[in-house]
C-alpha cells in the first residue's frame, strides 16, 4: 500500500498542474485514497502482525513524500505561501533523517517507537488542510494563515521529536 501511495503522486502532480476544476476533484479524491491506504496499511501490518522493516521504511516515506509532493505542488500552481511550509517539511525530515542515523549508529540494540501522537496529528492536520486547498481556492489572507497553522503544526511535531530524541538518548547511556 506504501508502494501505491508513492506511485500516486506523479499521477496527483500531472492533474493539478492543469488546472482544471475537474481535475482538482480528483486530485482530491487520490489525496483521501493516499490517506485511508495510509491508514488501512498500519493497521493491517499491526492487526495481522505483518509489520516489517522495509514497510517501517516505506510507510514515512510515502507520508513525507506526499505531504511535501501535494505542498509544492500547490506552491508551484499558485499557493505561493506553501513554499514556506515545502521548506519546513524537507529541514524537518533531513534533521529527522540525521537523528535517525545518529540512533541507529550509537543505539542499535535498543529501538525507539517510530511514530507519536503528535506526529500523527500534524500528518492528519496537514492532509485535512491540503485536501481543503485542493478542493476550494482560498484567497491570500486564509492561504497564509492555513499555511502558518500546517508550519506550526509542522515545527511542533518536530520539537517533540527531539525531546524524544534527548530522551531515549539520556535513558539509553
């Protein structure tokens, strides 16, 4: 389902850089797609104990790749705020990316839980706003201000990963 989700985007990419009103529909439908797959994935791999090392991979990847494909997507079709966000979501997942190694590396024997409550709730926040822009063209003053509360939302899972982050660290010496 992962794999799917990725495979999604290009095709998300094509029909929203034309356009057209009809094509805003469906990519709006490809995004609710993209999230119950999403989570239609986690539970299957958890219900059915079918969890694996590369789906622990591929499941963030195809939210990261999704979140920041329809950010800039939208960004590069007029959204111009949505830069803001695009940027904040690729400096957030390099510096997670680099956490990551840096756990995997010195704490190998010990893992921590791959995703939290908060960062569940900026992915959903953050598709339920996108989907919203997909779907009704908001003017500048509501752009800005949805793209702020996708930024925060943003930053806040990001600041609490890395009290995870100093957390595990700090239990695991």
């Amino acid at each position: 389902l992962s794999v799917f989700r990725i495979l999604l985007l290009p095709i998300f990419v094509a029909l929203y850089m034309t356009l057209e009103p009809q094509n805003r529909f469906i990519c709006a439908i490809i995004l609710v797609i993209s999230g119950i797959t999403d989570v239609a994935d986690g539970f299957i791999a958890r219900q059915f104990n079918m969890v694996t090392q590369l789906g622990k991979i591929l499941d963030p990847l195809a939210d990261k790749l999704t979140l920041f494909t329809v950010a800039l997507t939208l960004a590069c079709s007029g959204y111009k705020y949505l830069f803001l966000l695009a940027a904040v979501l690729f400096v957030k997942e390099i510096l997670m990316l680099c956490g990551g190694v840096i756990l995997e590396r010195h704490y190998n024997d010990n893992k921590m839980e791959s995703s939290k409550w908060f960062g569940k709730f900026a992915t959903a926040l953050l598709y339920i706003v996108m989907f919203g822009m997909i779907l009704i063209e908001v003017n500048e003053t509501l752009e800005v201000i949805m793209s702020i509360v996708m930024c925060f939302a943003a930053i806040f899972a990001f600041v609490m990963y890395i009290k995870v982050f100093f957390d595990f660290r700090k239990e695991n010496k």
